[in-house]
C-alpha cells in the first residue's frame, strides 16, 4: 500500500474505499479498512467495517473480534470490550 508508505492518509483513505467497491465480498477488505479507521481515531466506522467482515470471513473471526474489544476499550466501553474479548477466546 504505496499511499501509507507515503503517509498519505487521504490517499490510503480513497485506495481502500475503491477495494471495497471493487471487491465487496472480501472479508480482507473490510478488515484492512477497519484498522485504516482505527489508526486514525475513527472508532466507531472502524467497528462497523470490522462487523461487516464478520459475514464473509470464516476464518478470522476470533481475530475480528479481539480487534472489536480493542476498540471498545479505547472508547472506555469496558462491558463491551469484555464481551467481544470473551467471544473471541471462544472461537
């Protein structure tokens, strides 16, 4: 990813956006532009583009959701972080 290389953020910001366009079934997809969002301080978009990964990725999924408890702890929603942690030691 030349743009993050480059730190440019607007730049990574739109080469993600047109992944997603171009391949919207891509858990991978979703996932890499959740942690674009989450490096920015976009916590919330972040959670959703990582639900969104949720419904293609079959894999991952106990990966997903540690990130998900990361993010909720950054937002001090510690009963939320608890949570997806605890689903994610499950899968």
């Amino acid at each position: 990813m030349i743009s993050r290389l480059n730190n440019d953020v607007v730049g990574a910001k739109h080469y993600l956006e047109h992944a997603i366009n171009a391949h919207p079934l891509e858990a991978s997809v979703y996932w890499t532009t959740a942690r674009y969002y989450y490096k920015t301080n976009q916590f919330e978009e972040a959670k959703k583009l990582l639900e969104s990964s949720l419904k293609y990725d079959i894999w991952q999924k106990g990966v997903i959701y540690r990130e998900m408890a990361q993010i909720s702890a950054m937002q001090g929603d510690y009963e939320g972080a608890i949570d997806f942690a605890t689903i994610a030691i499950e899968m």
